[in-house]
C-alpha cells in the first residue's frame, strides 16, 4: 500500500505542514522523511524550540522549513485573509490572535499555497483540528460535509475501508428556518458512503460498498433501518457505477455463504471492501474490534469532503504513526 503511496509522491512533490512542530514524535517523522526525500515537511513552532528538541531527540531537521507564528512575515496577509474567509463573523483581532495557534496558522498554510496538506491532532484534539479545516478549507463544490475513513491493513488480506468511523455522530435531516428539509440523513450517509469509495479507489481498493445495519434486506425495523434503506437507494442514483449494497448485517456482508443466503443476487453481499455504519458508535467500536481482535492495523482518520487534505493524528500516536499519515495525507493532495 505505502510503495504506491510513495510513488505518486515522488512522481508529484509536495508539501506537508505539520502543526504541533516541537513534538518529539513529528520531528522523528519529519526527520526521516527528509531523509527519505519522496516529500517535504514544514514545522510550525519556535525556531529555537524545534530545533532544542530536535536536537535534544537527535533527529535531523537541518535544512527544513520551521515557520513560527509569531514572527511570520505574512501575518497581516494572512489575517486579512482569514477576515474574509470568515465572512464578518470575526474581527481582525480575533483572527490575529487564533492565527498564533499552531492548527489555525498551520490551515491557512495550506489556504495560502505554501503547503499541499496538513496533519496535526498530536497534542490537539480532533476538533481542534477539524474546526480550522472546516472554517478555513472548507467543504469542495458538491460536498455537503466531512466524513472520515479508516483503511485497514493486515498481512496476507485484502485492504478494507471503514466509514466514517470518527467524524459524524449520527445522521439527522438539516433543515432551514422554516423547518423544510434541506439534506436529509440518508443523503448524507449516502455521500459519506460514496466518498469512502473514492477514498479507497486511491488506495488500490475496488470498493465493494456494504451498507451496514442490524437487518439484512428488511429482516429488521426500526432505529437506523431506515436510514441504511435509503441511503442505499439514494448512492446509487448518484453513482450508478458503484458497486453498492444494502441495508446488510456485518456476515452478510463479509461471507459469501450467509450473503447469498440473507441477499440474494447482490453483487456485494459476502465480497464487501467496504464498510458503511449508520452511526459513530458502530463505526468506532467496528474498527477497533478489527484492529484488535482482528490484527489489522488502522490508519486514519482520512478526513473527506475538505477542498484540500487535513488528517487528524491520536494524541497516543506513535513517530511511525505520523510518518505512515503524513505519506497518506500528503499522497490524496
């Protein structure tokens, strides 16, 4: 998976900001993809803070770029900027002062051109990693919100995706002000469904899409039922192509015997790739339960729908953990 990864990176050079740049893990990352040379890290922090821990960890960072908020000399561009991406919903005085935060000054890196990606959520939460993104990246034309995946990898197996397993609670209908239905649950699940797919595409995955669910084609009623019900209908209006099924149980979708039994016919059903929950609490106890139980290793989350590529780390991540998402952020730009 990596060694097609890296090949589109050496093909295409890019950039990746990295927010939390004084933290011994990124800059044992940072360290070894400058040694590597396929992609090229920009550190955000005090000059003479990243370059104290650096040393301090013995990693090599000489040569690369460490861009300090503080003394930033596009800072009034910047704000003035950020001002107008904001839309009067900010002072000049609120952006300068959340651009001195590494995941703002870090995003509007990326806005600006000076990087192609960003990762960070090694010191800051996911939400402080995503509001930025959404505030400042924002969505793509067409995207109606950002999902998440997870690609899961194990020795001797087919990769897998699993979405969204980090991002969306649960899927309600959004309305506007006089309460008329604007995008409805199943339409969102269903872009998350089909964003997941493309995700996969990139990472040499032919997505077989399981809408996933408590019921196999309407063995069950009631809670997300519906909502998978739907959702189906709806991804294969808007992508004919894929190949998609559901609503699903996890063997149905996973075992040839049991899928053809509970769903007939399906091209999915038992050869599923993946893997669509209907809510967080499936997806993230899913891909943990594979991750653990299950001995595949879990990267992500791969944050979907941006304008450009924003990846939130685990503050447990490990320096090998940063170093395998900077090559899958870096390699979607």
């Amino acid at each position: 998976m990596f060694d097609k990864l890296i090949d589109i990176l050496k093909a295409n050079p890019r950039k990746i900001v990295f927010t939390e740049g004084p933290d011994a893990r990124i800059l044992e990352a940072a360290a070894r993809l400058k040694k590597d040379g396929f992609l090229t890290p920009v550190l955000v922090g005090n000059v003479d803070e990243v370059r104290a821990a650096a040393a301090k960890g013995g990693f090599d960072i000489d040569g690369l770029e460490i861009i300090d908020p503080l003394t930033y000399d596009k800072m009034d561009e910047m704000v003035s900027e950020m001002v107008a991406l904001r839309k009067g919903k900010m002072t000049a005085e609120e952006c300068g002062a959340l651009l001195k935060k590494g995941n703002y000054f870090g995003t509007m890196l990326v806005k600006m051109g000076v990087a192609d990606s960003l990762l960070g959520g090694a010191t800051y939460s996911t939400a402080d990693t995503v509001r930025p993104a959404l505030q400042l990246i924002k969505t793509r034309p067409g995207a109606h919100l950002v999902s998440s995946c997870f690609i899961l990898q194990k020795e001797g197996a087919e990769l897998l995706a699993m979405g969204d397993c980090a991002i969306n609670i649960s899927y309600e209908d959004k309305k506007d002000k006089d309460g008329n239905v604007t995008l409805s649950a199943a339409q969102q699940l269903a872009e998350v469904a089909i964003e997941t797919a493309k995700t996969a595409k990139t990472f040499g995955i032919d997505p077989k899409v399981a809408m996933l669910s408590f019921s196999t084609k309407g063995s069950g009623k009631g809670a997300t039922v519906g909502l998978s019900q739907q959702a189906t209908a709806i991804a294969k209006e808007m992508a004919p192509d894929l190949a998609i099924d559901g609503e699903m149980q996890f063997d149905a979708a996973v075992s040839p015997v049991v899928g053809q039994l509970k769903f007939p016919g399906s091209p999915v059903a038992g050869y599923a790739n993946t893997f669509i929950f209907p809510c967080i609490e499936a997806g993230n106890i899913g891909y943990k339960i594979a991750q653990r139980l299950g001995g595949y290793e879990a990267y992500g989350p791969i944050l979907q729908g941006l304008n450009a590529p924003i990846n939130d780390l685990s503050r447990g991540c490990t320096a090998e953990e940063v170093y395998k998402m900077a090559i899958i952020t870096a390699a979607l730009a």
